[in-house]
C-alpha cells in the first residue's frame, strides 16, 4: 500500500492551464535508446488472448507516434515506438520487457498495460533504472516514488475509485443490499480493498455476496446467477472488459435489476456497453477523468476536434465509440510533452525528472478541470473524476468534479 493515499473531495476549482516548458539547451546527454536522430520506447499490451479488448489501446498508442513523426518529431528526433503482444500474461511480459531492455535498449517504456503484467516488471525496472512510465493500470503500487522510483501511474488509482462508488451506494440507496463480481488478480483485489475502505467497518455488511472468476474462465455466467440469488440490489462490477459486457448482459437475460456500477476501465461505449446490448446497461454508472467521444456535448471542443482528425487520418479503420482509443492518444500526450521537456537531455534520469515535474498542465481531452500535477513525492499524475451515466447510446456526466487530496 502505498503511504500516499489519495482520497476524492467534492467541489470543483478552475486549474490553470500550463503550456510546455522546453528544458533548457546544454551538451548533449544521452542513455540507451536516445541519440541524436532517434528516441527509442518500448510497450506492452495484449493484443491476443483474454484481455485482446485492451489491444485498442495499443494500436491507438502506435498510430499516436506515426503523427508525432509525421510532424517531425520530438526536438527534430524521431520516435522508434516497439510495441509487443504480451497476451495479459505476466511471463510473457517479462520475456518482452526483457527483449526491450538488454536488446533493443529503450530509453524507457510507456504505458505497458495490466496489473499483474507491470507487477511482474516492477522489480526489474526499477533495479535497471530504466523509466516505467504511464503505466495503463490504476493500482495504487504505482504511486511509489520511495520504493520504486523509475515508475509512475497515470489514470486515478483503483482504490480510490473503489472507494467512490462505495460512498455513493451509501448516500443513494436505502437498504443496499452490494454484490461484488470481481477479477481474482492483483488488479481486482484494489478495486476491492477500496471498496471495503469507502464503506467504512460499519457497513461492510451491506455486502451480501462476494464472488470473483479467473481471467482463464469462458464466461461469468454462474457467478451473476450466484449474485442475483444472494438477493443483492446493488451490483459491482469489477471486471476487464470481456467479462463486464458478460456480467451485463447476464444481469438482463435474469431479469435482475440491480444498481450497477461498473470500473473504469471497463466503460468503453464500444468494447463494453454497446457487445452488451444498449438495451441492457441504461443507468449503469462509472467514474470518468476523460472526455468520451461518442458524446456529442463535446462535438466543438476543439481538443475533440483535434482527436477525431487525429483518428481519422492515422487510425482510420479504429472505431471512435472504443475508449481505448482516446485513453491511447492522451496518454501519449503526455509522454511527448515529457520527452519533450528532456530537450538534449535524453537520460533516464532527467526523463523521470521531467515526469514528475507537471504543474496543472493540461492533457487535450481530459474532462474540463483536470489537469497533470506531479512532484518527485507524487506519482499520481491524475488525481480528479466526475461520476457519469450511461443514457441511450453514451454517457451523460452529472455531479461536480471530485478532486484528491493527499491524506
């Protein structure tokens, strides 16, 4: 556990709106997987098996880079973006991390996606000092900067948002009666544990049911029917995408009617809530720090705009409703402004002190209100959500934005 705990508070603020800051010109330094034409970056991500849902994510991230060098680069450099398929599976991600770190000598890595798949590599970065950046998990481990300090996280972490959708059952339903689907790994126990901790010890027994399967299994079919029995009328539905649009549509097949909440990173309008059938997943509710294009209230934001001709000139065969798209392009924002700001300073080092020297900078689609802050005693660089919806074919925001403090 992490001792930087974040808790989310109410209340929004106007952040101000930073624009890039080149690092000042000196001699030129570089490490592994930077010279002077060229910025080596390794990924993973699960392009087959399971978890393949998640390969938007990557092939969004791919298109990302073919932009940047379109433009011209990074400081006039090009980038070498090497992205593996790791399957979603822990060995697997370690034979790639490996092949990227002893042969192709990235200068670091950006958001290799899964919990148990960067648990595996934690470790290993950290001990050869090369940047773990961005990460595309939200467990709290990743907010570390005293124990692992060559890896950073980027969207709000999993305990907290676990800890939000506890307090709003408890401010919104009488008589909750919570059942609990969770993935059996280190990504499902926490969201879980901080569930647990938004309920608080008094209310723990509002759980009536607790059930969770293994990312191996074909389908959830029995565990919905286990938490439907259990008289359950509040569902949590902590699941990766495959399996919440299964957990979903089994719900209605039941003629169950729960409450439903469903995580973060299984609200992809079209990995998740249009394969479960709209019909199916009106009211569910999620915790939201990006900007969902599929909803036409951002139709003339002008970060949309920008986006969507993103999408359609680099990854025209992507369909705009999968979030993983989106989740791609901001990330990698991100990760240019960082590169950017190392200026002729391409040193792991000087990377990570980039990273975690954000000061309110805005990342295009991000919901209004969020910015970047990070410091070398934070690693959380996101660190606000707004609660959404889900309404005919997309989601509908609604309350203020919920800001995390330090605790």
């Amino acid at each position: 556990m992490t001792t930087n705990r974040r808790t989310f508070m109410g209340g929004a603020t106007a952040a101000a709106v930073l624009g890039s800051s080149r690092a000042s010109w000196g001699q030129k330094k570089y490490d592994d997987g930077a010279s002077d034409t060229e910025i080596k970056i390794g990924h993973t991500c699960p392009y087959s098996g399971p978890a393949s849902a998640y390969g938007v994510n990557g092939k969004a991230i791919v298109a990302f880079w073919e932009m940047i060098n379109a433009q011209g680069g990074i400081n006039g450099r090009k980038i070498k973006f090497i992205s593996l398929d790791d399957g979603y599976s822990p060995p697997k991600t370690v034979e790639c991390i490996r092949q990227l770190v002893e042969q192709e000598k990235v200068l670091c890595t950006h958001n290799t996606l899964g919990t148990a798949t960067n648990t595996a590599i934690h470790k290993y970065m950290n001990q050869k000092k090369v940047p773990q950046l961005y990460v595309a998990t939200g467990a709290s481990k990743w907010g570390d900067p005293k124990n692992f300090p060559w890896t950073m996280g980027y969207q709000p972490d999993y305990h907290t948002e676990g800890s939000i959708y506890a307090k709003h059952i408890l401010a919104t339903v009488k008589d909750a009666k919570i059942g609990v689907l969770m993935q059996n790994d280190d990504y499902g126990k926490d969201y879980w544990e901080g569930f647990k901790e938004g309920l608080g010890k008094d209310n723990q027994s509002k759980v009536v049911k607790h059930v969770s399967y293994e990312i191996t299994e074909p389908t959830v079919d029995s565990q919905i029917i286990q938490l439907k029995a259990s008289g359950a009328n509040v569902f949590f539905n902590i699941a990766t995408p495959k399996f919440a649009a299964q957990a979903m549509r089994k719900i209605a097949d039941l003629g169950w009617k729960p409450v439903q909440y469903v995580n973060n990173v299984s609200a992809s309008v079209g990995t998740v809530m249009k394969p479960a059938g709209f019909d199916n997943v009106q009211g569910i509710m999620t915790a939201a720090y990006a900007m969902d294009a599929t909803d036409t209230h951002w139709d003339n934001e002008e970060e949309m705009k920008a986006y969507k001709a993103f999408m359609a000139k680099y990854h025209p065969t992507a369909h705009i409703a999968d979030s993983g798209n989106l989740n791609g392009y901001t990330v990698s924002m991100l990760m240019a402004e960082t590169l950017r700001r190392c200026g002729d300073n391409l040193t792991r080092a000087n990377v990570m002190k980039q990273a975690s020297s954000f000061k309110n900078f805005r990342v295009p689609c991000l919901l209004p209100g969020i910015t970047i802050s990070t410091s070398p005693t934070d690693y959380f660089p996101i660190q606000a959500v707004q609660m959404q919806r889900f309404k005919g074919q997309t989601w509908q925001l609604f309350g203020d934005l919920m800001r995390a403090e330090s605790t």
